[in-house]
C-alpha cells in the first residue's frame, strides 16, 4: 500500500495520461483482519456520504451495503475496495481517475486455487479550482466526486477464462461460417462443372 501511494505521489505533477496495472493475490483469508475492516469500511463510508456513491452501488450489485456484498462476493467485494482506496489516495495527491478497468482470474495450483486481480487505471493531473484556498488537504472538486461513481461503476471484475472462452467460441463459429461459404463454392462450382 505504500508502495502505491508513493508511485501516485511522484506521478501526481505528471502533465499528461499515465497508466497504473495493479495485480494481486485476492483471497480475504489472506487478508491482515484490521486492514481488510478498514479498506471496507472507507468503501461504506463513501456509500454513505455520497448519494451519487450510494446510487451507483445499489444499481450495480443491487445491495444497500458493503457487508451483505462481502457476504455474497467477498472477492468482488475487495477488488471493489481496493480500487476506492486506489481512488482516495489519487484524490489525495490531485490525481483524477480516467479509466478503469479490473478483471480477476484463478490460478489453479497444486495447492488450493486462489484468485489473481488486476486492475487497469488511467490517471491525469486534476483541475484544482483556482478559488480554492490552499488548506493542509485538498479540498474536494467536482471531479472527485466523479471518480467516486465511476469506480463504483465502472468496477467490471470480469472473468478472464470466461472472456478468453467466450471470444475462441465466436471465433469457432466465424471458423465454421468461412466452412459453409468454401463447401457452398465448392458445391456451386461442382454444379458449373456438370
């Protein structure tokens, strides 16, 4: 965690685009216990102090809390956490999120499968209001409060094997379709030939 909120702050003065890739291991038992409250407990605190937050959240897991969604999907639930962490610590050093992206896996091993997540950001310099005044932390702008909903929103978890699955069974039926239109030519020339 420190790691990241350094790479954010000796980013934070960059003038154009920049991309963050963040993987880790995502199982909650291997989570410290005083950490993992407090990543969720922000993303609650933020559910609740912001309507736009609780909105995006309800019309997205169809859950009024972080509890009943760590319940049901205690890794979606974590990846979700992370990225409003990620978030809060951008904001903290005048970064505003452009794009988000986040996908999981599971590494099947000898031992116990556990999951992999990746998360894929991209980040720019935020405007700061030139009517703010300068404080001990950043007030918050308009874009923050953005970024709240879009990391909420834009949180897929998309399932690797499941997209690489799903995209070789299109392409198996884009192979079988090229198949028929050769036999159809095949059979269309065989008919010339008679």
């Amino acid at each position: 965690m420190r790691a990241i909120d350094e790479v954010l702050k000796r980013q934070a003065p960059h003038g154009g685009k920049w991309g963050l890739f963040l993987t880790f291991r995502n199982m909650k038992d291997e989570w410290e216990h005083h950490a993992l409250r407090k990543f969720l407990a922000n993303l609650q605190e933020n559910i609740d102090a912001y309507p736009g937050v609780r909105e995006a959240f309800g019309e997205k897991y169809q859950l009024g809390s972080v509890e009943e969604f760590f319940a049901q999907q205690p890794n979606k639930t974590i990846s979700q956490a992370v990225v409003k962490w990620v978030i809060d610590r951008a904001h903290a050093y005048a970064v505003r999120l452009l794009s988000l992206q986040s996908y999981y896996y599971t590494r099947y091993e000898p031992k116990s499968p556990y999951v992999i997540s990746k998360l894929l950001m991209t980040f720019s310099k935020g405007a700061v209001s030139s009517l703010t005044i300068p404080m001990k932390t950043l007030p918050v702008q308009v874009w923050m409060g953005e970024n709240l909903v879009t990391c909420i929103k834009r949180h897929t978890f998309g399932d690797v094997e499941k997209i690489l699955y799903e995209s070789s069974r299109d392409r198996i039926v884009e192979l079988e379709g090229e198949v028929a239109q050769l036999c159809a030519l095949v059979d269309e020339q065989a008919g010339q030939t008679v």
